[in-house]
C-alpha cells in the first residue's frame, strides 16, 4: 500500500471514529442526572406548566433517544450546531467565538513542551547517570507528578500574586492577536505544557540513549566523526521517531488538560464554556465540544502517522 492510499484510508476511518464517540458522549450526556428544563424552571419560579412543556416540545427532549440523536446529527450536517437551552444562543457562533482562545493556549503549551523536553532529553542521553541526568529525571517525574490545577494555583499565586509579574485576570478579545497575548498565556500556557513536557523529555532520553548504544553510532565514532554531528544529525533524526509518535498520543491529554486549566486562569475557551455547558447540562454545547475535541485528537494522530514515515523512510505500510 502506497502512502497516499494510507492517508486515505486514515481519512475514511475519521467519519466512523467521530460516529463512535458522538453516540457513546450523546448517550452519556442522556443519562446524567440532570433536567435542563428543570433548571429554567428553577431560575423562573413564575413558569407556568404549559410554558414549561412548550419547552419540552421546543428542544424535543421527550422525544426517543435515538429521534433526539438523528435531530441532532441531521443538524450538524447542515452546519447547525443548536442553541443554548438558558440563554437561547447560538451554539454553533459561541463555539466559533471561543475555538481560538483555545487554539491560542494549546499551541503555545505545546510550544513549551517541546522546547522544554527536545534539548532536556538530548542533554540527558548524552550526560547519562550524571547529575544533570538525575536532575532532569527528577524535574521529568515532578512535572508528570503534578496535577494540572494545583500547579496552576501555584503559578497563581507566586507569579500572579506575590510577584505581580503576570495578569491573573482573564484576557480581552484583542490581546489574543498582538504581542500583548504573551502576557495572559504564559502561566496557563506553562501549565498545561508542563506534563507533557516531562513526558516527552522521558521518552526523548530513552529513545536517544538506545540510538547512541547502536553500532551505526559507534561505527560513526570509529570513522572520528564529531560527536555533535552524531548526536545532532544521526541520533536526533533517529530518536524523533517515538517522540513523534508519543507527542501526539499527548494531543489528548493537552486536550482534556485544557479543560481544568482554563477554568482555573477564568480563561474564555472551549474548556471554560464545557464545564459551564456540564453543570447546566446544555446537551447542544456539549456535543459541539466533544465533537471539535475528537476531530482535534484524530487530526494530531493522522499527523503523527505521515511524520513517522517522512522521518524513517524505511517504514512502509504494505
């Protein structure tokens, strides 16, 4: 099988992936305690019970499951992604209004991490059992250690509040587009950046450790190659292989991360809004959420396949 029917066949196997987790979220969702419905009527005790079955009607929420499911993937076909329950808005321009803030955040977290992990792991494998080896597992099991919101409160609190080097509110619409984004990002983006950071800087370490230990590396040392040329053009390129691979099994966990993170900085993206859309069960923003993250997730993966072949052309998927 040539590469590019690879890619098409990952390509297909998208839609029934998405499929999969729509069904599973849409039924869960279903299940959890909860009544939006309910919820209205207990803001606005004055409802009357014709207002509130009207309601019902409206949303189709006493319709069958699997009616209220095939409503709803009919809508999103044609681009509709439904309306806030509470407030009546749109889902579909409140998910597009905040997808950036949470582009914005995970890029500059995965930035972190890798700027963090690659020359920490190469410095590791090639100082191995020394003391910045020691100290750099050490910081690689802290890092991978430490829960997401407790390590943001830190930062909070010693950076934020102590220091007064960083903003603890959350940002405008505008700084995200100018330098000024730097300012608000930099805790949450160190946050959710940190685990995946030490994760990556683990696996970089072993994999670079095993690559110097091969005969192909001491062969080269033989012929008095420099060890910087062996470690920086043979070892690395070889090493990025389960790098790549790990990096983007870590998508998720940036992902999901986001979640807490932006909740604990009051950040305004797609995790913020899931945890709000959670406690008030709003069905629509929910699935919109699931829905953009698992399209994210299955996205970095697909990446993650075609960067391993480009990076070892032995690979081939027959």
């Amino acid at each position: 099988m040539s590469l590019r029917r690879f890619i098409l066949k990952r390509l297909l196997l998208v839609f029934p992936i998405l499929f999969g987790v729509s069904v599973i979220t849409f039924a869960l969702v279903h299940w959890t305690p909860g009544d939006p419905v309910q919820q209205m009527v207990g803001l606005n005790p004055d409802m009357t019970p014709a207002e509130e079955q009207a309601l019902y009607d409206r949303y189709g929420l006493n319709d069958p499951m699997y009616e209220q499911y095939l409503t709803w993937m009919g809508n999103i076909l044609t681009g509709d992604f439904g309306e806030m329950y509470s407030s009546g808005r749109d889902v579909g321009t409140i998910v597009w209004w905040r997808l950036p803030e949470t582009i914005a955040l995970g890029i500059f977290g995965w930035a972190f991490a890798l700027a963090i992990a690659i020359p920490s792991g190469i410095y590791a494998a090639v100082h191995k059992d020394e003391l910045g080896d020691s100290v750099s597992r050490f910081l690689a099991l802290s890092g991978i250690s430490i829960p997401n919101f407790w390590l943001g409160l830190i930062l909070i609190l010693v950076f934020g509040l102590y220091l007064e080097w960083f903003s603890v509110t959350a940002p405008s619409r505008e700084p995200l587009y100018s330098p000024a984004m730097l300012y608000y990002l930099i805790l949450p983006g160190i946050t959710i950046g940190t685990a995946s950071a030490a994760a990556l800087m683990r696996v970089m370490r072993t994999s670079m450790a095993e690559e110097m230990n091969k005969e192909y590396v001491m062969a080269a040392r033989a012929k008095g190659l420099p060890e910087r040329t062996i470690v920086l053009k043979h070892v690395l390129r070889n090493s990025l292989i389960s790098v790549v691979t790990i990096a983007a099994l870590l998508t998720a966990s940036i992902i999901s991360g986001s979640v807490v993170v932006e909740y604990v900085f009051n950040w305004p993206g797609l995790g913020r809004e899931f945890i709000e859309a959670l406690t008030a069960h709003e069905i629509d923003m929910i699935m919109a959420i699931t829905l953009i993250t698992g399209t994210a997730i299955i996205i970095a993966n697909l990446i993650a396949d075609i960067a391993y072949a480009v990076l070892d052309p032995r690979i081939r998927y027959d």
